[in-house]
C-alpha cells in the first residue's frame, strides 16, 4: 500500500482580486496546504487568512523556508521585485 501524496505546502502574495481567488483555490486543493497570504495591507491580509485559515503576513520576507511554491498575485510591475527575492532563496515562485 502506497502513502498518501504529501501536500504541498503554498503561499499567495498579494490577495487582492486575483489573489483572493489563488489563495481560496489553494484552500480548497486537497493536494495543497495554504500556508500564508501576504500583503501590504495589513488589514486584508488578516482577514483573509482568518477565513481560510492560514498566516496573514505583510512581506514575502517573512514567509518559511519550506514552502513548495508561491503564487505571485500583485501588479505585473511588481512581479520581479517580490519574485526574485523568493527563487534567490529557493522558493519557487
């Protein structure tokens, strides 16, 4: 009998519109653990997570070493500056 598959253990940063729906997907995958959701704004970020049951967090500074991926959710502009940070530390993004 085989184990079963370990969940992957995930973030979402920046939980805006489009974020909101990654983090809830993520909730609701039961391959998937949603770790943290990160944003700027303190206030979203928490309630949010408190819905779903995860850490609010306000920088991708402040995320675990040991995540398995990272959905980046925050203006196009913006994606290399949070991402870049992520994969110097290992974390796919």
């Amino acid at each position: 009998m085989s184990e079963p598959a370990r969940r992957l253990r995930v973030a979402v940063i920046g939980v805006g519109h489009l974020g909101k729906f990654h983090a809830r997907i993520y909730r609701e995958n039961p391959r998937a653990e949603l770790v943290a959701v990160v944003d700027p704004n303190a206030a979203r970020a928490r309630e949010l997570a408190a819905e779903l049951g995860c850490a609010a967090l306000e920088s991708a500074s402040e995320l675990p070493a040991d995540l398995d991926a990272v959905s980046i959710a925050v203006p196009t502009a913006l994606h290399a500056e949070v991402a870049i940070p992520l994969l110097e530390r290992g974390v796919p993004a």
